[in-house]
C-alpha cells in the first residue's frame, strides 16, 4: 500500500514527466509555443528551442531527484545531492509559477502556473516526509 507521501511523490512524477515531454515537443518544433515563453511564437525559433531541449533535461533531472528523495527507487534518498537538490527544484518551480502567472500567455497563466504550484507543493511535501 502506498503512504499519503509515496501519492504526493507519484504526482510530482506525473507532473514532471508530463512537463518533460511538452519541452521535448516543443524542442523538435511542434507548435506548442503558445503554451510557452510568453506565447509569442507558435512554433519556437532555434534559440528557444534549445532552451526547450535544456528545460526538458531539468525535468529528467527532476524526475530522478523526486525518485530517489521518495524512496521510491535505489536507495540515493538520503544523499546531500538529492537532499539539496528536492529543495531546489521545489524553488524553481515556484519561481516558475510566479513567471507563468505574470505571463502575457493565457495558456501560461492558467494551465502552467498552475501545474508549477502542484510541482512546487508536490517537491516541497517529497522533501518533508522523506
């Protein structure tokens, strides 16, 4: 059986996967651009494709901190790494979120934001149960 903060970590998971995967597309030129980067760009120019293809990188790194700081796989949980590294990745996303919030996108205001304060709340709650 799952513990409340195993679920927490589950959808952090999801949240990061799913965020990973947008920035991939996003990368190879789907356009997708006006859910990103203040919706200027349908499908994004080279520079901020590549900032896509770095973002995507983070999730993944994201996505293996949250693992291992759950406990959830291997056993890294408890190094200063992993440790340090759930905090900070609890501050990008909610400086994320702030970004998207003030975002002349409306898809970045109410659908990123969003997603960035549960990622947010989700890395802080990881970080505090484990």
């Amino acid at each position: 059986m799952h513990s409340p903060a195993d679920w927490v970590a589950l959808v952090a998971l999801a949240g990061v996967a799913g965020m990973a995967t947008f920035q991939i597309l996003l990368a190879i030129g789907l356009p997708l651009g006006h859910a990103a980067f203040g919706g200027a760009n349908t499908v994004l120019p080279a520079k901020l494709r590549a900032a896509s293809a770095i973002s995507a990188l983070l999730f993944l790194a994201a996505f293996y901190t949250i693992l291992a700081r759950s406990g959830l796989v291997g056993a890294a949980g408890e190094s200063v790494p992993v440790r340090v590294g759930i905090w900070v990745f609890a501050a990008i996303f909610a400086l994320s979120t702030l970004g998207n919030s003030a975002s002349g996108s409306r898809w970045e205001r109410f659908l990123m934001a969003p997603i960035g304060l549960v990622l947010t709340a989700c890395c802080v709650g990881v970080a505090l149960a484990s």
